[in-house]
C-alpha cells in the first residue's frame, strides 16, 4: 500500500492511498460473498449456487461499493498511524482510479491550522485584586440561613414565599388531562415551579380552602395543551411558612463544618471560600483577555470545516439537553425569543472564539516547550486520591478512558499559569 502526502493551503493535507492489487482483489472477493449471500438460485440455498451463476445475478457495482466502503476505514487508520497527520474534522474522500486491478483512493484531511503567535509575555491588560466585604460575608451567611430553613404550619393566608400543600385536578373545556392531577403537592409560591399565572392567584388560600384557577398554557408548551385556556380546582390542606433558624453558635456546629464552631469562626470561613472563588473567577476573566489579545495579534485561519464540526455537535448537545426537560429545540428558542438564524449564527461565534482560544493556548505550550509527563499525571492522580480518600489504583482505573482529555487538561491548566504569570 503506498502513500502519498501533499500539503494544501488553509491547514488540508491530501493523502493520496494506491492500494496493491493482492489487498484489492481480496476485498473484492470478500464483499461478493457478502452481497451474494442472500442470492436466489432455483435448485440452490441462497448464495449457495456456482459463483458463475451467482455473478450473472450480482450487480458488480454493488461489489465494488461493498469492497470499497470495507476498505476505507482500514486505509484511514493506516494514514493515521503512518503519516503525521492529526484530522480536526471529517475527512474528504474521493475514488481516484478505478479497475478491476486498480484502487486509488485520495483522502483531504483538515489538520490544526498554523498559528503564528504574536506577543504573549508582558501584555498589560490588567489584573484585578478581588476583595470580600463585610456585606459580602453577611448575604453568604443569610443564605446558609435560608437553605437551612425549616417549613412550620401556619394559620392565615399564603404569601408568597410560603409552601402550601394542595391537592388538584386540571381539565380543559371540561375534560382533565393527562399528568394535570395530584394529591398532597407541596408547592412554593413565587417559585415559578407552575404555570405563569397560577402560583399568584394562590395567594390568600388558607388550610381547608377550595379555589378554582384559571391559566391559560404558553405557546411553547406541550403541543397538545400550548395555548389553551384550563382550569385546575385545588384543595388546600395546608400552608407552611419558612422559619429560619437564628444565627448562634448552635447552629453554626449543625452545619458540620471542619473546625468551625462560632459564628466569628464562620464569618472567617465564608471570608476566605469567598475570596477564592472571587480569585478564580477575576483569573478566569483576566485569561481570557489575556489570550484575546494574544489571538488578535497572532495570525490564524481555521478552516470552515472545523467550525462547522463544532456548531453541529453544539446544537446537538443542546437538542439532547432540550429533550430531556421535555423541550424541542424550537420551543426553547421562543423561550429565549431567538430566531433559527440568530442562534446559529451565535452557535458559530462562541465556537470560532472556543476554538481560537485553544490554538492560542495550545502554540504557547508548544513554544514554551510545556509538557505533562507520565509522573506528572501520577501526581495529580495521588492528589485526587487523598482528596477524594481513595486509593491510587481505584483513581487510574476510573479515569483510563479519559486519560488523554485528562493530559491534556493538566496542560493547558499549566500553560494559563504561565501566561498568568508573564503578564500584568
């Protein structure tokens, strides 16, 4: 099997693949017995007749197709693993020669476009020196208050904010619906967990209270009720009001945090977690300005088979994560109120910017000469393990699928601190 190799322009590599008459002529006869198989002769078992009866019934081209789409993966593998060639998107194929005798086939790859870097040390973008304030530490606190509330029967109307438990029955013109009934549901008035209109005229419901509801379903409802006018009759058996717990020392111990038993104790803690997440999210930031001005300087062209690549694999993501909340992808663009165009459109931007985001990050470690060595893999694997109280070997077992994305990551988490630390 020979190869030729030839640079394109724009990052594509053609491969130009003879392949020997001995390997042609076995695929061939491999995928006569397959397309065959299945033939009926009179007097024969199928694809048991004389292979001269046989072929007078097989259309050849079926033949070749059969032996040809056989071979291919087979002669893209031997590209890969032979030629210094690593694709970024589907390959191009084409049949170049064609005979009994001859195969040629010519593959047009899109490989990782040249970049050619502009200046990434000493860029004067900025850095930000986050800072907690004292309000910022009280809301945190407020907070771990809240989601340590407790739910406590009251007498009087809901308010929004309390929990009223109800049961109810949905109908339309008269009819209930599938899935529009339930017995003793908790609901939080003001969550949004319900039908826009709903929660609010539950308002001023006391314990015993029967009420009927008007609403009317959106337009990116289910297609059987979007738009209709329905009716749920609700009985109220009960409503909870949210006590929170005072802050003292015994609630903070209930929190069961390492080392943190007063509330002077806890106002430290939620200072300090605070201003990492503050640092994470300004180097978050401050990266990426970083690595734009670096992209804007630097020359790079990606190939419209890559980006395209990128935005059908994105809005496959997204139609997967739609149909698991119950949502096409139409009715989630109403739910933002974008058009098909306009979130296209988006899709490509955010996947041209990821993307250049990569080949500039990428050619720095390269320059830089930044690796990740076997023991460097080890290391941050034994820093999982004791964070997570496992042993070593259960860690390498359960990330060997993922090992190279793994590489990859520890990389270029050590080329951000690089530049992170080369820049102002």
């Amino acid at each position: 099997m020979e190869r030729k190799v030839t640079k394109l322009e724009n990052s594509h590599v053609e491969v130009l693949v003879t392949v020997d008459t001995d390997s042609w002529k076995k695929a061939q006869e491999k995928a006569f017995k397959k397309v065959s198989a299945n033939v009926k002769v009179d007097g024969f078992r199928p694809g048991k007749a004389p292979e001269a009866m046989l072929r007078k019934r097989v259309d050849n081209m079926k033949v070749i197709d059969e032996a040809i789409n056989d071979l291919l993966p087979t002669l893209y593998k031997d590209v890969l693993d032979n030629e210094d060639v690593k694709p970024m998107a589907q390959p191009k194929v084409e049949v170049t020669k064609l005979s009994d005798t001859d195969l040629e086939v010519k593959f047009t790859i899109v490989v990782s476009p040249e970049v050619e870097l502009g200046e990434y040390k000493g860029l004067k973008i900025g850095k930000e020196e986050p800072k907690v304030t004292v309000k910022d530490v009280n809301a945190a606190i407020e907070a771990l208050q809240k989601q340590n509330a407790t739910l406590v029967v009251k007498d009087g109307a809901a308010e929004l904010g309390d929990t009223i438990v109800m049961d109810f029955v949905g109908s339309v013109d008269g009819v209930p619906f599938e899935g529009g009934a339930a017995e003793n549901h908790e609901l939080e008035l003001g969550s949004g967990q319900f039908i826009p209109g709903f929660e609010d005229q539950c308002v001023g419901l006391k314990a015993g209270e029967k009420k009927d509801i008007n609403v009317t379903f959106p337009e990116n409802y289910t297609p059987e009720l979007k738009g209709k006018a329905a009716v749920f009759a609700i009985t109220c058996h009960e409503v909870k009001a949210k006590k929170i717990p005072e802050l003292n020392d015994e609630f903070v111990k209930d929190l069961s945090i390492p080392e943190v038993n007063t509330i002077d104790e806890l106002k430290a803690h939620k200072e300090k977690e605070l201003l990492e997440q503050k640092k994470a999210e300004a180097r978050r930031a401050y990266l990426g300005k970083v690595v734009a001005a670096i992209a804007e300087k630097s020359k790079i062209s990606i190939p419209d088979e890559i980006i395209d690549e990128q935005v059908a694999s994105r809005r496959k993501d997204i139609e997967n994560r739609m149909k698991q909340s119950g949502l096409t992808l139409d009715q989630y663009l109403s739910i933002l109120g974008q058009k098909e165009e306009e979130f296209m459109a988006k899709l490509k931007e955010d996947s041209k910017a990821d993307f250049t985001r990569y080949l500039v990050v990428d050619k720095v470690g390269q320059v830089e000469n930044i690796v990740v060595t076997d023991e460097d893999v080890d290391v941050e694997m034994a820093k999982i393990a004791d964070q997570y109280k496992m042993k070593l070997e259960d860690v390498k077992k359960a990330l060997a699928n993922q090992l190279g994305e793994y590489r990859y990551n520890i990389r270029m988490n050590r080329v951000e601190d690089f530049l992170f630390a080369n820049n102002d």
